[in-house]
C-alpha cells in the first residue's frame, strides 16, 4: 500500500512524504499572525490550518525527542485556538 511505503513529514502547512525515517529538520512553522475576534470563512480556515501545522509539527518533534521545539509549537497552537483541548493535553504529555 501508498501510506506503508511513506512517512508524512509535517512542513509548515504542508505535509512531505518521504520513505526515510530520519528526522527532516527546518520544517517548524513561523507564521507570523495577529490573534482577532474574526470569525468569518477565510480567516477561520486560515487559523485553522496554522493551528493544525503547529500541532502536527510539534507531534512529530515529539516522535523524535525534541520536547523543547514541540512544547513551543504547543504554545504556538494555543496562541490560535487558547481553549483547545488537543493542545492541552499535548502539553501535558511533553511535561514541564
């Protein structure tokens, strides 16, 4: 099957896939963005898509060991959506 012959990769809002299971660096997202009150299509769907790349990122750092750059990602998620409860808990299983 496709997705046994693939690792998906978290990079930024897009996803790479790669047949290697060595860390790929350099992929974090560093959006820069103002929190807001919007709440209409276009801007919902843009945060929505930051907050996923943060969470899948700071997952996949997480697989890899690197708790300090994936708690910072967590952090980032919650900057976007502060009541997630995704982001919480994933806080807490990276620890303090």
């Amino acid at each position: 099957m496709f997705k046994d012959k693939f690792k998906k990769v978290p990079y930024g809002i897009l996803t790479l896939l790669t047949k290697s299971d060595e860390f790929i660096d350099d992929g974090s997202p560093d959006f820069q963005f103002e929190t807001t009150d919007k709440d209409d299509y276009h801007h919902s769907s843009i945060m929505t898509a930051y907050f996923n790349a943060f969470i899948s990122r700071a997952q996949y750092l997480m697989k890899h060991s690197r708790n300090d750059e994936a708690r910072r990602l967590v952090n980032e998620a919650l900057k976007v959506d502060p009541n997630s409860m995704q982001a919480m808990q994933l806080l807490q299983s990276i620890g303090k």
